[in-house]
C-alpha cells in the first residue's frame, strides 16, 4: 500500500525525534491493519478488530475518530480483499489526511486544556 511506503519514508527523513516515532507507529498500525483483513474476509468483524488497534491510548478516546477511521477501515478491506485495491491508494491517502488532522486536533486539544490547580 503506497501510503505505508511513504510513512515509512517521511519517517526515516523527519529530524524530529517525536515526528519520527508518530510516523513508525502509524505504519505499525497500518500494518496491524493489512494482517487483519488478510485474516478477516468479514467486514464486520474487521471493522470492529481494527477500531480497537490503538488510535488512541487505551482506544479511550478512539470513538471520536469514528468517522474518518471508518471509511479508512472500509478502504483498507477493500484495498486487501478485492482486485481493484491498487485503484484505492488515492482514496486511502485522502482518507488518512482526514483521519491524522482530526487525531492531531484530538491530541492537541487533550494537551491544550488547562489542569485545574488544587485548593488549598
């Protein structure tokens, strides 16, 4: 799948430490993805093996991805599981896009949000 090769390769350029291990985790995900619908012919139950990989620690927070990481899911299954699935590199990149800017919004919100101090 193009979109794994190019993770791959902004994973090995990138000069920040912290960009570089988000890049290899995303590829492990997407690469946990790729076994489990080469094991799970079922949409079903692939759809529901794949929410819970750790899009989000624990998949605590994984549920407000739901969207865009659905249609990924639906893509990646059929990129896997029919004869067209190089057609869907394309669609699969454009769907990721959408995933990674709300997961980023998602976690930037978490570290934005102000702790409120004890009372004394």
């Amino acid at each position: 799948m193009r979109l794994i090769e190019t993770l791959r390769r902004r994973a090995a350029e990138e000069s920040s430490p912290f960009r570089a291990q988000l890049f290899r985790e995303d590829v492990a995900r997407l690469d946990r993805l790729l076994q489990l619908a080469r094991n799970e012919p079922e949409l079903a139950a692939f759809k529901a093996a794949g929410l819970r990989i750790g899009w989000t620690p624990g998949d605590a927070r994984t549920q407000e991805l739901r969207a865009p990481l659905e249609r990924l899911l639906d893509l990646i299954h059929e990129h896997q599981t029919s004869s067209v699935g190089a057609e869907l590199d394309t669609a699969i990149e454009q769907t990721w896009l959408d995933l990674h800017r709300l997961r980023m919004e998602r976690l930037l919100g978490c570290l934005s949000t102000p702790v409120p101090k004890p009372v004394d």
